[in-house]
C-alpha cells in the first residue's frame, strides 16, 4: 500500500476539509492545497490544466467540477 501512496499526488481544492488533507499526509500521500500550488479562487478549468500539467488527482467537493467547457 505505501508504494501506491508514493506514486499519487493529488490537488486539494478549497472546499476540502483541513483534516482529509492531513489525513491522506499522513498514510503518505503527497497533498497540495489550492493555496500552496496556486490562489484561492482559482477557476475550475484553471485547477484542471494545472493537475494536468503536474500529473496530480483533484479532490474536491464541487458537484459542478465536471461542467467544464
């Protein structure tokens, strides 16, 4: 299991609680916030290109995030 957590990073949007972000840190996964990789209120599309770019899984609990254009 600690294999599969070294390979997965993921994006925190901001609605994601401070504790899910501790708690995947803690069984090892690499977490970034919206904050620690870009600014708040940064646009769906926008968040979308960048886990793209750095190859990283977004957690969110936006319902409307698979709208995207």
């Amino acid at each position: 299991m600690l294999e599969m957590a070294e390979e997965l990073s993921f994006i925190a949007d901001e609605n994601v609680p401070s504790q899910v972000v501790r708690e995947l840190r803690r069984a090892g996964y690499r977490v970034a916030t919206v904050d620690q990789i870009a600014r708040p209120g940064i646009r769906n599309d926008e968040l979308a290109s960048l886990s793209i770019k750095h190859g990283m899984i977004i957690i969110t609990r936006d319902v409307d995030f698979t709208g995207l254009d």
